[in-house]
C-alpha cells in the first residue's frame, strides 16, 4: 500500500457501479418481438377485410334489386374470405331442379367448364335423389371432378329447413388448410345467399298474387255489369235482388231478360219477362267465365219464344261442348212471367226450387220440375210447369250457397230456415226489397259477421202487388207444399 499525501490508497481498482437501466434488447429477442407484431397486425387487417367484405355482401342483400346481380356476388365474396382460388355455386328450383339461369363460379376456365357440364345435367338426375344428403353425394364428385382439385370444400345453401343449393370452393396451393373459421365464413355466405333466394320466391309469389288480384278485380268488374244493376220495372210486381260471391268472381248467376226487347215504355212494362236464376259448379274465374258464357246462349234463346223446357234442351245442347271440357256442371231455373194475365211458366235443370208464398192460404211450395244438369247429357229432356199468381203472391229465387252456409258450430243453414225466415217476412207484408234485406240479415246472423261466405249466395224476390185483380184462369198446381216449422 502507498501512501500519497496522507490518504493511503489500495493498490487494487476501485469496484465499477451498476447501470440504472436494463440493458437493450439482444438481436434474436428484436427478431421475435418483430414477428409477433406483424403478425397480429396482419390478423388485425385480415379480420377487418373479412368484415368488409362480409358487410359488403349483407349490404348488397339489403338493397339488390336483381337476384342474379346478388347470385354473382357470392362466390367472389367466399372465395375471397376463405383465400381460395375460386369459387362455384349451384342454385335449385323449389321442386328440386336445377336452376341454370342462376348458375354462378368465379371467373376461371376450369369454373366455366364445370357450369357448362352442369347445365346439361337432365332435371330428373337431381330430383330422383330422396334428400339432401343425397343431392349433395351426387354433386360434391362430379364438382370435384369437374374442377380438377383434391382441396374441395362445400356446404349447403338453406332457407326454411330446404336446401336450395349448395356453395363450393377450391384451392390448389400446398400447405392450404380449411380452418374452422374459413368453414364458419363460408356457412355464413352460404346463409346470406339462402335468405336470398328465399326473399326471391316470396317476391315471386306476391307479384303472382298481385297479377292474380288484377284478374280478378276485372273479373268482378266485368261480372258486376253482367249481373244486372237494377230490376226492371215489370207491371205489377216488385223485385229485389242480391248476389254475394264468396270471391271476388263467383260462379252465381242471375237474370231479368226482356223477351220482346224491341219494346220500350210502357209497353215494355206489360210485355213477358224470362227470371232466371243458376249456379255454375265451383268458385272464381273458370266459374264466373262459363257463367258469362252461358248468359251469352241464354239470352239468345230466349229470342226464339220457346217455352221454358225447350229453351233449357237446347240450352243444354248448345253448352255441352264448352262444359265438358271444363268439366263443370250448371244448375238453372228458368221461369218467363206474363204481366197481362200472371201467369208464370217455369223449367228446372237440377236448381233449388224456388219458394213460393200464396197470400191466401199462407203456405209456403216447391216450384220444381223434372230435369238434369245442364252439360251432363246431351239428350236431356225438361218438364214444364205453370201457375197463376195472385196478388200478395211472393216467390223467393236462391242458390244453394244460402241453405249451404255454415254457422259457427258447423250447422248448416239449409232450407227449413229458410222456408220459416221467407214465411214470417211474407206474413208481415212486407215489400219485396224488406223481404230480401230480412233473409240476408237472418242469413248474416247464422253465419256471423266476422266470418266469410264458404259459397256464392245469390236471391231474387218477386212479388206480386196487392189489389191487381185478373180473371183467374186454370193452372197446373205446384209440386209438393213447404210447411213451415
């Protein structure tokens, strides 16, 4: 040991003092830290591009106007999701053929080859397969062979429980694996394009309906200034008449048809009129055109000056052609009403017999003759019968869709209702539009106002005025009295 002025002093080196900070990364840890970064930046812009394009995809379902501008969409976007190399997608009809015109890939050689060879499969080959595990085990080969690649991976495109097509993409490139999450985006894409097609075919059907609608609405149209506006004015006699179709065209059918048409005025007042009331078998459009058809022939006939069972054979004959090949049926009564001497002919092919009301004896009959369906055999013949009436005289012309409409228990209304409702209206003696609006209220009442016709009902009510006073002249008696309950 030295000393030096006065301090002695170690001959060794004083000790070093600690750093006060850590020491800076070496060349490896830099590396890893690096690596980490980038990567989670690169998951962080993969999972941003997956949500755009996914958003992109529900935008586009949201706004698109055309489904195959949408269909066009899909494998672009699952292609692109999942890093594929393409994609294809296979669209099916409702009943299980396959959609051509909905046929979409991404745009690649071997894509476009696989959708020509699709488009010629014949229908029957997917629709002969029982269910979609069997579709799906006959298209998943022939994709994959088609597509020429081993990496394949396919799902189901659905919408209420029915597979409406199914969804593929492929890739070439080694070391690609589906993972969970790619499968997972492609179910999702899968599920966007099964909404869709879904919103497609409602689409569908509400512009059928709407089409449908339109139709209809020029049918009633048309069938409203068929049925007549107003009855005529017939000397003597008060009429009312209502027909109320269970659609909006019915097959119920109704006439006054004026057998000298020539005449005018007064003169036309006193003239004979034909009442006609029928029913073509079945409801809305084919119903009530066959019914427009028939008013066409009947109204010529009555032209000839036939009697009521004449007119009805050749009726019949005229529309066989026509309603055979419809394969309906039409009831009609035909009755003509002679104002100068009150008398009343009538013919029955198979409809419900009028009901007529004698003020004298206040019973109620059956105005009812022999004879078939009009259009069920080509050589009917017709009975014929006639009657005076008196004045108070009410006859009541209806379709079955009266005495056939149900109330809420499932009753029927059926004829005895009516023949007592018709009964206590005319005792009361009222006028023949009161009667109408009576039966149609006692009819609503059974069947409840919140609820619809099941069938057309239509009644025509003719009565004759009080204090008309004719020589009686002989008349062949009615069929059978109605008494009612």
């Amino acid at each position: 040991m030295r000393i030096l002025c006065g301090r002695s002093v170690s001959s060794q080196p004083p000790p070093q003092s600690l750093p006060t900070t850590s020491a800076a990364p070496s060349g490896p840890a830099l590396s890893v830290t690096a690596s980490l970064r980038q990567l989670l930046d690169s998951l962080g812009r993969e999972q941003r591009r997956n949500q755009e394009l996914l958003a992109s995809l529900a935008f586009a379902l949201r706004s698109y106007t055309n489904l195959k501008r949408f269909l066009e969409l899909v494998p672009l976007v699952a292609s692109r999701l999942v890093e594929g190399d393409g994609s294809l997608l296979v669209v099916f009809h409702p009943d299980g053929r396959l959609w051509r015109e909905q046929l979409q890939a991404t745009t690649c050689e071997r894509c476009a080859e696989a959708l020509r060879q699709l488009a010629a499969l014949p229908d029957d080959h997917l629709r002969n397969q029982a269910g979609d595990e069997a579709v799906a085990a006959l298209l998943d080969p022939l994709i994959q062979r088609l597509l020429g690649t081993s990496q394949l991976v396919s799902t189901s495109v659905v919408a209420r429980s029915r597979q409406r097509g199914r969804l593929y993409v492929f890739s070439g490139r080694r070391g690609y694996s589906w993972s969970e999450v790619r499968r997972r985006h492609l179910q999702l894409v899968a599920d966007l394009t099964g909404v869709a097609l879904e919103n497609e075919l409602l689409q569908q059907d509400r512009r059928r309906h709407e089409r449908l609608d339109r139709q209809l609405s020029i049918g009633a149209e048309v069938q409203s200034q068929l049925l007549p506006d107003h009855c005529p004015v017939i000397e003597g006699v008060e009429l009312a008449a209502l027909c109320r179709p269970a659609f909006q065209v019915g097959g119920d059918y109704y006439d006054f048809i004026p057998t000298r048409p020539q005449l005018t005025g007064h003169r036309r007042e006193q003239a004979p009129w034909a009442l006609v009331m029928g029913d073509v078998m079945g409801k809305g459009v084919p119903a009530g055109l066959l019914m427009t058809l028939l008013r066409g022939m009947l109204r010529a006939e009555v032209l000839s000056g036939l009697p009521p069972d004449r007119i009805l054979h050749d009726l019949n004959q005229l529309a066989q052609e026509d309603l055979a090949h419809s394969h309906r049926f039409v009831t009609l009564f035909y009755s003509d009403y002679d104002p100068r001497t009150r008398l009343l002919r009538y013919a029955n092919a198979a409809h419900n017999p009028p009901l007529l009301w004698r003020r004298q004896s206040g019973r109620v009959d059956r105005l009812d003759t022999p004879g078939l369906l009009i259009g069920l055999q080509s050589e009917a013949d017709y009975g014929c019968g006639e009657l005076q009436l008196e004045p108070g005289d009410v006859i009541l012309y209806y379709t079955d869709g009266v005495t056939e409409a149900s109330g809420f228990s499932g009753e029927r209304f059926d004829e005895e209702r009516l023949v007592r409702a018709f009964h206590g209206a005319c005792k009361a003696a009222l006028d023949a539009q009161t009667i109408l609006d009576r039966l149609f209220g006692r009819l609503d009442r059974f069947v409840g106002s919140d609820r619809r016709l099941e069938d057309d009902a239509s009644m025509v009510v003719l009565k004759v005025r009080d204090g008309v006073v004719l020589p009686s002249l002989p008349s062949a008696p009615p069929a059978g009295p109605v008494s009612p309950a």
